[in-house]
C-alpha cells in the first residue's frame, strides 16, 4: 500500500492506495508546525477505522508546496511507517517536459495536475485548480506542462473585501440565492460579486488562453470549490477532487521509491 500525502496551504491530505483503488481519504488543516507525533495520533487512528496498520503502508510520497511542513511529514513517514518517501519535485521523471524558464520554481501541486490530468484525460488541455490561489495550468497534446496563471483564491478575495471595507461583513462562499445578479442588499450583492466574478474570471481566462494556443482544449477543475462553480458554468469537460492524489500516485509509480536508511535517518534525523 502506499501513503499519498498532498500538503498544501490550506490542508494536508492523506489517502492509502492499495495498487488498484483508492481506501480512503483524509484531511487536517495545514499548520506547518505540527508535529509529526501529532498526525500521528490522529493519522493512525483513522487507518485503524479501515482496517489498516502501520505494517501495511509499503511506500509514501509526498508533494507540497509548504517547505516548513516538510521535515515533520517526512518524520511522520519514517518513524511511524518504516518508509522513506518520495518527494515530488520538478527533478523527479515526470514523462514530459516542463516548459518553464526555471522549472523549479512551479508550484509541484500544479506538475501533478498536469500529469493526472494527461493521464486520465488526455490532451491537450487546461487544468484549473480552486485552492488557497486559482490556479490555471496548460498542458499540450504531448503531457508537456507549458505554464500557466495564477489567481487569488476566492477564500482569499472574500477575506480581503471583509478586511478592507468597514462595513462590508463576512460572508461565506456560495452560489447566490437567485440567478439574478443584482443583489437588493449588501449580502445579496457581495455573494453575486463573488460567484458571478469569478465565472467571468473562469471563462474569460480560457478563452484568452485558447486564443493564444490557437485550437480548443479540454477544462478539468479540481479542488473543494469546483463543484461549486461548476454549477454557473458550462465551460468545465470534467470535474476531478482527486486530480492531485492520482498525480502523486502516477508519479510514485514512475519513480524509484528511496529506502530507508535507520541508522541515518531514524537515529541522527534532527
């Protein structure tokens, strides 16, 4: 079995894949300095409700785009499961190009769309990921990652309109009451403002990138959002939550594993 774990700024995710199927899947808030005893604790006793063991995880690997969390996941994985993990980076074999000036510096949550997306969807396309930022990634017909755009997360936007404005409250993400985009009252309005800003922002994003590849392409959405805005659109092909689950598990199957080394890495870590 292997440990997938996809820590991003907002949550860390955990899920076990069995080689053939998804076990479970869970979820904690991201706080890098979490130790790796405290998932353990919590990260154990929810296998323990699938009916699996520390024993049983033979592999692990990790993507995240939160440094500080690093060593404490890594921890977690070797000292609790006996297992080095695999950490995705833009150095590892990931069976296409990256297109990038620095490849380093692309966000790894983004590669692993890209990958999953070609490989269960095929190309070319655009993968849009409603996280802690919108993100939008192009992928040509090759699998080849050719970049992107990067948007402030909806969360993000809402925030800041409570925080700047005096007497413009605190709303929670959500589709309008009413299809109709005038809202008769400052709620109403800031929630139309909210979606239906967004929609325009989805759309009008990839129209301008189909405009500069010039042919169509493929609009997969993943993150906790995107079943949201998936009702105001018609532009999203598909709709995927586990979209960068299956892009470290695809990515660990392309991969050497790393072994664990005790001496090393158990007795001198830290």
């Amino acid at each position: 079995m292997l440990l997938v774990i996809d820590a991003g700024n907002t949550n860390v995710v955990f899920a076990v894949y069995d080689g053939a199927k998804w076990r479970g899947t869970w979820r904690i808030t991201m706080q890098a300095q979490r130790t790796s005893d405290e998932y353990a604790v919590w990260l154990l006793a929810l296998l323990r409700m699938q009916g699996i063991s520390a024993d049983d995880i033979e592999g692990a690997v990790i993507g995240t785009v939160v440094p500080a969390a690093l060593y404490h996941l890594r921890t977690l994985c070797r000292q609790w499961f006996a297992v080095e993990p695999l950490l995705a980076s833009a150095r590892l074999d990931w069976g296409f190009s990256i297109k990038m000036d620095n490849p380093d510096e692309v966000g790894v949550d983004r590669l692993l769309n890209g990958l999953a997306a070609h490989h269960l969807y095929g190309g070319p396309l655009t993968v849009i990921d409603f996280g802690t930022a919108t993100t939008f990634d192009v992928v040509d017909h090759e699998g080849s990652y050719c970049g992107g755009v990067i948007a402030p997360g909806i969360n993000l936007s809402v925030e800041a309109l409570h925080q700047a404005a005096a007497r413009l409250p605190r709303i929670g993400v959500g589709r309008p009451a009413v299809d109709s985009v005038i809202g008769r009252n400052t709620v109403a309005a800031m929630r139309s403002g909210v979606f239906w800003g967004y929609i325009g922002l989805i759309e009008g994003i990839v129209e301008r990138i189909r405009q500069e590849v010039g042919h169509d392409m493929k609009v997969l959405a993943t993150g906790g959002l995107a079943p949201l805005f998936s009702e105001g659109t018609t532009v999203f092909d598909h709709v995927d939550s586990m979209l960068t689950l299956n892009g470290l598990r695809i990515l660990a199957g392309r991969n050497p594993l790393p072994r664990l080394t005790i001496e090393k890495d158990l007795l001198t870590e830290g």
